[in-house]
C-alpha cells in the first residue's frame, strides 16, 4: 500500500470518493509518456511514441487527443510546459511553442544537442539537456541566452516551475531535485517511489490544500505472455511499455538535514522454529530477538508476538524481544517470533562535502562496535588492508562528490 509523507491528507470528497493525493493516473492508448505540464483544469501530457498532446482528467483517466491533425509535428518531443495559452516542448535538438487551440509549432532555438526537458515562468524559458550538463535560460521574447547553472543529476531531466522553485526529475537518479530558480541552488532532493520519472509539473487539488506534484514515469516491464502457437512452450516472457502518473509526496526537514518522500505500508515478520536434532531436553531457555525501530525513514505502528508471548527489554539502545521457555521437553517443537506493521519511506540526507570535510575520528565504541572483525572477513590480512588504502586514495572527505 502506497502511503503519502506528507503531514496530512485531505479526505477524499464525498462526492466524487476519489483521493487524488493517492490516485495514480492512467491515460488512455499511450506507450511513453516524455511529457507532463497542468493547464489548472487538467493534466496535459505528451507521448513520444504516437505524437499524442493529450489532456487527462485526473478523476477518472479519460483522455482526449488536442493536437489530432498535427501528430507527426509532435512525434519523438519531450519535456512540456504550459504558460498562459502557449504549449512548450522539446523534439531533437530544437525547442519550440504552440498556441493552444492551434498546435501549429513555432520555432523558438536550438541547441548542438538534443534538448531533453523545458520549463517556462513569464520572460524566461529553461531548458535541459543532458549533453552539454546544463540547464539554459532563454529570454521568451528574444530568444538570447540569459544564464546557465549546472544540472543537478547526470540523467534525462525534465523541467517545472513553482514560484521562486524549479523542479527537476532525474530517470537514472531517480531522484526529483527543488532549486532556486534564479541561482541554481539545490535546496533538497528526494527520491521517487518507482523507477524512470520521465516528466513532472504541479496541478491544483480539486479538493482544496496544496498544489499536487505529479511524476510521470516511462518504462519497459517483464510479464508472461500466452503464446497459443507453441505447444512446447505456451507461456514466454516478453516486455511491454508501462507508463503512468503518480502524486509524489515531500515532506523536508530543515533542521534535520533529510527529505522524506512517498513510502509503504509493510508488514514483516521474523519467527524461528525450534525442532531438536537429539532428544536433550533444556531448562531455562532465553532467545532475544530484536525489535525493528523506529527511524527519520520509519515508523513502527504495531509489533505482536506470535506463537508465544515476549518481554521487552531495551539493550544498547535497542528494543529487544526476549522469549522464555522454563522448560523444553526432549522432542518439542515450537514456533515464535513477532509480526510487525511498518510506514516506510523513502529518504536522501541533504549534506554537502563541505558539511563533512572536519568530522572527528570514530570514538573508541563505534571502533570496537563496528570495526571488530567478527564474522570471519579477513580484515586484518594485507591484501585485504593494501585494498582499502588503495581504494580510498588521497581523499579525506567521506562525501567526496
């Protein structure tokens, strides 16, 4: 079950009994989805594949074709950003703008190398492109360079504005990045719940609140295919196109220095199973099994035992789960351990090389904790040590990137 990490949801609307916090969106009749902007009604999305502009409702996934008789002028275009009645996009190396209600493309630049994503807030248009490892701001009205400032990930990125922030989704980071728009600081990143975001824009909740910010994603999936032809093997595995959209929730902790974004519902379980070899029987038996915690990533909703009770106890800071058995009889078998219920999210820690670059050594505990070569690892064997030195080099930072 996907959960949201956002200090809290709207209800969903007796009306309608849709939570569009948590819906995930599924156009109609689309392979890849490379674009993604919000016209304040609808989402307006773009397929690479079919050339499609389509505006989607997000209650109900219906779709509509907007620019049917100029599809091939939109084939192969990515990146999609609306402002006031003009549509931008991305196809090759060339940006270009639409009138909507026309979708007739208008030129606007080109850049030597394909242009991946495009955002666009009143005079200024921002344009990605993973080549160069820029982001480029253009003036709307000339078309003149302004400024650049570095990308922040190393994939595709696609581009959108809200207010003084522009957003950034990266497919091979995974990651969605929040920027000052003007300077090209990172304020936070945080990563996405599925893999290869492809576009991502802001669009009003229909229940009130907050703006929602929805992340397309664009990949191929395995799955079992029927193959009636062949008798010998009438299931065979294949691939097909998977996109979709889906609200991304962020919540960022300043002070704590870490982004939290959408996260799962789990229950886990960990039991053992005692069946005797030798018919010994054992008094006073203590088994501790420990406890999940509870984390900046995770919570703990709900631990109970299973097969037998337990004790808690607490031991170096940890919650431990202590069963006792009085007395085991030769051939006895027995089965205990606990089942929890868990909110797990995902998280990235916002620090830079310069937050690290003076750390203290490791206290004596954390050497003897961590650095105690307990389990058999050869850790004290040259090769083993010349590795480390080698691998680590001249470096001193421990976030050297």
């Amino acid at each position: 079950m996907l959960l949201e990490s956002a200090p809290s949801v709207q209800p969903a609307s007796p009306d309608t009994g849709v939570d569009y916090r948590r819906r995930t969106v599924r156009p109609f009749a689309v392979y890849i989805l490379s674009g993604l902007a919000s016209d304040g009604e609808h989402l307006l999305a773009l397929d690479t594949v079919r050339g499609y502009l389509m505006r989607v409702n997000c209650r109900n996934d219906d779709t509509t074709i907007l620019n049917s008789l100029q599809v091939e002028e939109f084939l192969d275009g990515s990146g999609l950003a609306v402002w006031q009645q003009q549509v931008w996009f991305a196809r090759d190396n060339d940006v270009y703008w639409c009138n909507l209600g026309d979708f007739t493309p208008h030129h606007f630049v080109s850049l030597p190398y394909p242009v991946n994503g495009v955002a666009v807030w009143q005079s200024a248009v921002y344009v990605s492109c993973q080549k160069l490892g820029y982001i480029l701001v253009f003036d709307r009205n000339s078309g003149r360079e302004i400024t650049r400032f570095s990308a922040p990930g190393v994939g595709i990125e696609r581009l959108t504005i809200r207010n003084e922030e522009l957003w950034i989704c990266d497919d091979i980071e995974r990651s969605v990045y929040c920027m000052d728009r003007a300077t090209g600081e990172l304020h936070f990143s945080v990563l996405t719940p599925y893999a290869n975001p492809s576009d991502l824009t802001f669009h009003p909740n229909p229940q009130g609140g907050e703006d929602i910010l929805y992340v397309a994603y664009a990949e191929e999936e395995y799955y079992i295919r029927d193959n009636p032809n062949d008798e010998e093997n009438p299931k065979e595995l294949t691939t097909r196109d998977r996109t979709f959209i889906h609200p991304l929730h962020v919540h960022y902790d300043a002070a704590k220095r870490y982004a939290l974004s959408n996260g799962y519902l789990v229950e886990m379980s960990y039991v053992e199973e005692i069946s005797p070899l030798e018919e010994v029987p054992l008094t006073d038996l203590e088994w501790r099994i420990a406890l999940p915690a509870t984390t900046d990533r995770q919570t703990v909703l709900r631990v109970e035992p299973v097969g037998i009770p337990f004790t808690e106890e607490e031991q170096q800071g940890q919650r431990v789960a202590v069963f006792r058995f009085n007395r085991l009889e030769a051939c006895e078998g027995q089965v205990f351990g606990w089942k929890a219920l868990l909110e797990v999210r995902g998280i990235k820690y916002q620090l830079t090389p310069r937050d690290v670059e003076n750390l203290p050594p490791l206290s004596s505990e954390f050497q003897q904790r961590y650095l105690v070569d307990d389990d058999d690892l050869a850790m004290d064997t040259p090769a083993i040590r010349r590795a480390a030195q080698e691998a680590i080099g001249t470096e001193t930072n421990l976030h050297p990137c």
